[in-house]
C-alpha cells in the first residue's frame, strides 16, 4: 500500500492448475490425469496464455484501479 499513491500497482495472481510440462509429468498417468480434471470446477486444465492474458489484463489500464489483490486464475477452485 505504501506504493499506491505514487502509481505502482502491486498483485499477485494465483493460477490453478494449468497445462505445462510441469503438470505433464505430474499427470502423465490417464487415471492421474482425470482426477486433476475432475476436482477443477471447468473439468480441464488452464492453459498458460489463460493465466497470461490475466497478466495482461492487470499490467493494462483497463485495471488501474486494482491493487493489493490476490487474483485467482484457477477454473473456479478458489470459488
């Protein structure tokens, strides 16, 4: 907060599981796999140009006004 008045804007984004190499090998197994598709709220994975183009979003002035959030970019797990 202490940053705000002079215009630097501080978030964090918190994605959910999301469909990377990581997540591959975490998921390389099809039982494995559908479990993790079955507990998100969407039924898949995230994609990362998902959780980018909420970066996106937030570095734009379209989010001026947002600071000091934690936003979730996570199918609806947080929910």
């Amino acid at each position: 907060m202490e940053f705000a008045s002079s215009g630097i804007r501080i978030n964090a984004l918190c994605p959910g599981v999301v469909e990377t190499a990581m997540m591959q090998g975490v998921a390389a197994d099809a039982r494995a796999r559908r479990a993790f598709e079955k507990a998100q709220p969407v039924g898949r994975f995230g994609r990362p140009e998902e959780v980018g183009e909420a970066a996106l979003w937030l570095l734009s002035d379209a989010a001026s006004f947002v600071t000091g959030a934690a936003v979730p970019v996570d199918g609806g797990m947080m929910a």
